[in-house]
C-alpha cells in the first residue's frame, strides 16, 4: 500500500512518515499544496493523508481538484482546524475522514487501515451488488444505473455499498456513521444527511425512480418500491442530529 502525506510542518510530516514507513507502508511526502497535486495527480496512491493549511494551494482546493478529476483514492484530512463547520466542509467536500491535531498516531493507524480495507473483498463474496437497474461492481470499484456511469468518492462507494448489501432495511443515521466513518459524530452535525444528499444527487436525482427514501425519525432505505414524493431529499429531509 502506497500512502502520500501532504504536510508542511517539517515535524510532523517526518514523524508521519517514519511511523507509516515502520508500520509497513510505502510513504511518498510533499511539502506544498502544489507539491502534493502534483503527486496525486501523476503517480498511483491508495490513500492521502491532507493538511488544510498549505503554502501555494491550500487542502480544500486540493480535494477539489483531485474529485474534479475523478480520483476516487481515500482522503484522510488531519488538520488543526477543529471547528464543526470545518469538519462538515472537509467531508462535504469529498474527504473520507477527518482527524483532529494534535492526534494519538494510534488512532490514525486505525483510521488508515479502516479506510485502506474498505476496497478489498473476501473471494466468497459477491463481487457485484445489485438492486433493481442499479449496479455496485466491487472488484473494479464502479458504480452504474441503467447502464449510465456513475463517478463516486471513496466515501460515497462505501455509503451505496452500505445500502445495496441491506436492501429493504432502514438504516439508522448511527449505524451509517459507525459503519461507513467508523466513528461517532457529534450530535449538532448533519454529515449523514449531506453524504445521503450527495449520493442521492449521482443516483437518484437523473432518474425517474428514486431508490433512496427517507424514514422520517428513523433513518434510510434503498428498496425498488419508488419513494414517495413528500419523502424526497431536500432542505427539510430530516433533523440535523445523528438518531
């Protein structure tokens, strides 16, 4: 597994990189938002690892740049901007996590792994999911509807898989943060319902038949059965706390 860090603290960045290194990862560093574009952009990475606040280009135009041109590798966001509406930007944005400084190196090792895993699967399970004329192929990471391509985030593939590998079932808005963050968020966010929403944009919003419902009160649930209008995602979808 190859891992590109984009700091510019000296420190912090060496100490990155040392501990990735000895927990055997292969580890490229780039010291400059225009740096790490750079590498993103050229070279083959399974996971970045992204500060905010950088000389040339900062973090958020970087991730914009990088989903604009449809890389899909995980980014893991570790900054010391540790405000809520930072948060939610980064992971509104398109980054797959978000990791506080200063961090125990303990816990982003997990964060790594967990993100680095979400792309393998067993031999013995299925390699494609599917529900009515939507298609989740896990071998080759691509996602269809009616045979019309549809370009997700890393963080946006693990959501759909979430839902095509329980159709029917509502989904609590915890279980979605546990099962696809790996972690709890605070009660006064929305990120479940902007990653819901930004999905529902890709899969469902080009499409007559909407396969994403909400469950007011309760959650979310991918099943055939079209949902309802006065059920549709908008700006009144759903109370801002995770239930």
């Amino acid at each position: 597994m190859r891992i590109l860090i984009v700091e510019d603290e000296t420190k912090t960045g060496n100490y990155l990189r040392q501990g990735l290194q000895e927990a055997g990862f292969n580890v490229d560093l780039a010291r400059s938002g225009p740096d790490g574009l750079h590498l993103a952009l050229t070279e083959d990475h399974d996971l970045l690892i992204l500060d905010v606040m950088l000389p040339g280009i900062d973090g958020w135009q970087v991730l914009k740049t990088l989903r604009d041109a449809r890389r899909g590798m995980p980014v893991l966001f570790l900054t010391a901007r540790d405000q809520v509406e930072d948060r939610v930007r980064g992971l509104e944005a398109g980054a797959d996590d978000y990791l506080i400084k200063p961090f125990a190196f303990a816990e982003l090792l997990a964060r790594v792994r967990t993100l680095l895993r979400r792309g393998r699967t067993p031999e013995t399970a299925p390699t494609l999911l599917k529900v009515a004329d939507l298609e989740l192929d896990l071998l080759s990471r691509r996602a269809s509807r009616a045979g019309r391509r549809i370009d997700l985030t890393a963080r946006e593939f693990a959501l759909l898989e979430l839902f095509l590998r329980r159709p029917g079932e509502v989904l609590p808005r915890s279980l979605i943060a546990s099962q696809v963050w790996d972690m709890n968020f605070d009660s006064d966010t929305n990120v479940i319902e902007v990653a819901v929403r930004r999905l529902r944009a890709k899969m469902d919003d080009p499409f007559t038949r909407r396969l994403i419902r909400t469950v007011r009160g309760m959650g979310y649930v991918l099943e055939e059965a079209e949902a309802k209008e006065e059920e549709a995602a908008g700006p009144g979808d759903a109370p801002s706390c995770i239930s």
